[in-house]
C-alpha cells in the first residue's frame, strides 16, 4: 500500500453523489415503463374490478419488460465503467475509484432485483454481456464481481455471494486488479476470490474463505487467512453433473422459465396494494386512506408469506436428509420456491419481520421447527425443514443456517440444529450436520464447519471457530 496520503480528491464527493442517484433511478425508469403499460391497459374502464382484471392480465408482460429495461440499463452502466480499469492502487476519491465502487453498488443491486437471472442457465450468459470472460459449462450464483477484471474457467462453480475481484480499501487507497477461477474450481458461498488472486484448478475454496495468493492445482482451502484443508473429491456421474443430455438441459430450462412466476405474484400484490388504497380514498377520503395504509400493507404481507408456503409444499414437499445431483428436478424445483422466498417474501415480509415472532411463525410453516421466545433476524434457511431453533434461541442478523453443501455439484442436504438457549453471532454461517449446544455461544462473521458440535456452555469465534472461553450454563 502507497505509504503517504491521498489526494482529497473534494470533486470526486459530487461524483459520487450523483452516481448514488443515478443508481437509484434505474430500477425507477424500470417500474415507470412497466406502470405506463399497465396504465394503457387499463384505458378508459368504467369500473375498479374492470380496471383491476385489465391490469393484472397485463401484469406479466409489463414485469418482463421492466426486467429486460433494467438488465439493459445495468448491462450498459457497467461496460462503460468498466472502460479503462488496470491493475493497481487508486485513491478512493479518483475516476478508478468512483468506477469500481459504482459497479460493485450497481450489480449488488441487480443481484436482488434480478435475482430469477441467477444461478440459472442465463447466468453466465449475463456475466458475459457484464464484461466478464466466463467459460462454457460454468454454474455461477449470486456472485458480486468487476466484470472487467474476472475471469472464470470452463466449469468453475461459483455458490452464492461468492465475491471475484472485488476491491480492498486501505488508508484512503482502494487496490483492484484481476482475479481468476479455474477449470472445474470451486467458489464457495460467502467465498472471496480478490486482486491477484486464482482459485487453482480443480480446487476449493470454501465457505466465508479466501483464496491464497498461491495455490497449486487441486488444493483446498478454508478460512480468512486461507489455511490448506484436506478434501476426498466424490466420485460423480458426469451426465448429472458436468455433461448434461439436451433431454436435461431442455427440463432445467423449463423449470427456470417458471422463476418469472413469483416475480408477476409480487406485481400482482403491489396492483392489490394500490386497488385497496384507491378504493380507501374514493369510498373514505385520502385521511383514512393513509391511516389505514398500514394494514393494507400488512395484509399484503399476509398475502405473501402464505402464497411463498404454499409455493414450498407444492414444489418441493418436505425436504429430507440425501443428495442430489446439479442436473436434478429437485434441485431445479427448489430454486423456484427461494426465488418465491426472495422476490415475494423478502419484500413484503421476511425483511421487515426479522426478530419478530411473526417471522417465527412464518419459518415454522414452511417447515423450521422454532421454539418459544427465538429471536431470529434472518430467513436464509434454505432448506427449512432441516432445521431445528430451540426455545430462546437467537440468531442474529447476517447469518446463515446452511442446510446444504455444493462440492463436486452435488447438493448434499443434513440437519442443523441450535438447542436452548444457543446464539449464533451477527453474519456468522453454520454448516450442515453441525449443531450449537444449550447455552453455547458462536461469534460474530464465524463459521461452524460440517459435522461440528458446539458444547454447552461454551463461546467459540472464528473461521474456523475455536474455543474463546466458557460460560455457566444453567438451563
């Protein structure tokens, strides 16, 4: 890192003023074209229900237009910032640092709102059309990258909120250069690849961990720093994990056209929001129209938790203990109910509702068991059913109850359980067949690794953790 001081760079703070608000606005311009056909269908109807039957038959395609508007504002935003970038060291306060720092915000963004696009067969497709050089046959989640500077191997597998050359910041300096994922590597969830760095051919890095500076190919690493683990690679059937039939290719693609479905469903509730509203102030007046907006609200809430339940049971059923194969109907299936959990839920519940018991409430009909007096801030319970809160259980904000693993493309599924009275710290993981026993205490940003057992009464912190120091435990 530079030793001396950066320049105050003072104009670089409008720039980036400006570049937060033109951020914002793209979703905005979106959602504007999307109202205006709605608008348009709707015309001269006499009625509210003739209104409201003309909109929502308009709703799907006003939901793909606005998403194909978006992807293409976004699309065109990061090739131009993109435009110039080179290894090195900038002030944050610079052209370099106003352009990785608007690409990373915008693209965290696009995460959310396209999220249907993700972990799909259009993902590499899109991360192309970013900038990023990406090979054939490629799985890649929600990653956050700089397009410009990643490159990713045919067949890498990049799990969810996997992080490639993304930047570091230090003394006011911001450091970017290119990041690579080789052939057949695996990227992690919560996994970062930075500047410089190349997760190695056929190799590993796993959850919450970074790469290492140098890795020999196949080699394996955890945590932050990286530290080398041992890992016995599953034997696999390639027809199900690498070299897919077109018979296969052909049913994945079916199932993840359908991941449009939720995302009409959170249109039609915003419709149902404004019809309700609108009936409040034509039969009320606009008083009791805002007074009782916020019921409307949480009636919508309502309305998306039980469709996001009834979305679960009827695509997966009760999840159990197995495995399964990438190219797999389950696997497929259960990518559609979280993009119900993460288009209509997240927005007009889960989000709102963390720490609350009608988060708990919602967790348990979608198959968590949850106990009395359980404070938990976060909905990432992928595959609920497999997971076990005890009373007084608290989870905090950030974290992960990780019911599944990914290695070699295989999903392998195991319980996960937190005993009374356990807490796992703010943006912390836990992994499959691991378990937190009563009383016991897991720290903030720690990872609980597979098959780990947390004792009673004990405080653990790390990544991996390790013992910090023992607490009285009376249940």
């Amino acid at each position: 890192w530079p030793a001396e001081h950066p320049p105050r760079g003072r104009r670089w703070l409008a720039a980036y003023a400006l570049g937060a608000l033109g951020m914002t606005a793209m979703p905005a311009v979106a959602v504007i074209l999307a109202a205006l056909l709605v608008g348009a269908a709707i015309g001269d109807a006499g009625t509210l229900g003739l209104a409201l039957g003309r909109a929502a038959l308009m709703m799907p395609l006003a939901v793909v237009v606005a998403g194909l508007v978006y992807a293409l504002l976004v699309v065109l935003a990061v090739r131009v910032l993109g435009v110039g970038l080179r290894e090195g060291y900038y002030p944050v306060r610079s052209r370099f640092g106003w352009q990785v720092w608007m690409t990373e915000r915008i693209l965290d963004g696009a995460r959310t709102l396209l999220f249907p696009v993700y972990a799909s067969l259009l993902t590499p497709v899109w991360l192309r059309l970013l900038g990023a050089k990406v090979g054939a046959g490629v799985e890649a989640s929600t990653v956050l990258l700089i397009p410009a500077l990643t490159t990713i191997a045919p067949a890498a597998f990049l799990a969810d909120d996997t992080m490639v050359a993304c930047y570091e910041l230090g003394g006011g300096w911001m450091h970017i250069g290119p990041a690579k994922v080789g052939r057949r590597a695996f990227l992690g969830n919560s996994g970062m690849a930075g500047a410089g760095r190349t997760v190695p051919r056929n190799g590993l890095v796993a959850v919450l961990s970074s790469t290492p500076r140098k890795a020999k190919r196949g080699s394996s690493w955890l945590g932050n720093p990286p530290e080398r683990l041992r890992r016995l690679v599953t034997d696999v059937d390639e027809a199900r994990t690498f070299q897919p039939s077109a018979r296969l290719r052909t049913a994945r693609a079916f199932w993840e056209v359908l991941r449009i479905v939720p995302v009409v469903v959170t249109g039609l509730i915003a419709l149902g929001v404004l019809a309700a509203l609108d009936a409040l102030w034509l039969g009320l007046g606009l008083g009791w129209a805002i007074l009782l907006g916020g019921i409307v609200l949480l009636a919508a809430g309502a309305v998306a938790a039980v469709v996001t339940s009834l979305a679960k049971w009827a695509l997966v059923g009760r999840i159990s203990v197995s495995e399964h194969p990438l190219w797999s109907s389950f696997i497929w299936r259960n990518e559609v109910s979280d993009t119900f959990v993460e288009m209509v839920a997240r927005p007009w519940f889960a989000a709102k509702a963390a720490g609350t018991p009608a988060l708990s409430m919602f967790l348990r009909t979608i198959g968590a068991r949850v106990g009395r007096g359980v404070w938990c801030e976060t909905y990432w319970l992928p595959e609920a059913d497999l997971v076990a809160l005890g009373d007084g259980v608290t989870v905090n904000r950030g974290c992960v109850v990780q019911t599944h693993l990914f290695h070699d493309r295989i999903m392998q599924l195991d319980r996960v359980a937190l005993a009374e009275g356990a807490t796992l710290g703010p943006h912390s993981v836990i992994l499959p067949a691991a378990s937190v026993d009563a009383g016991a205490t897991v720290g903030p940003a720690s990872l609980v690794m597979r098959g780990e057992r947390v004792p009673a009464g004990s405080v653990w912190s790390g990544n991996p953790i390790s013992p910090w120091r023992r607490l009285p435990w009376t249940p």
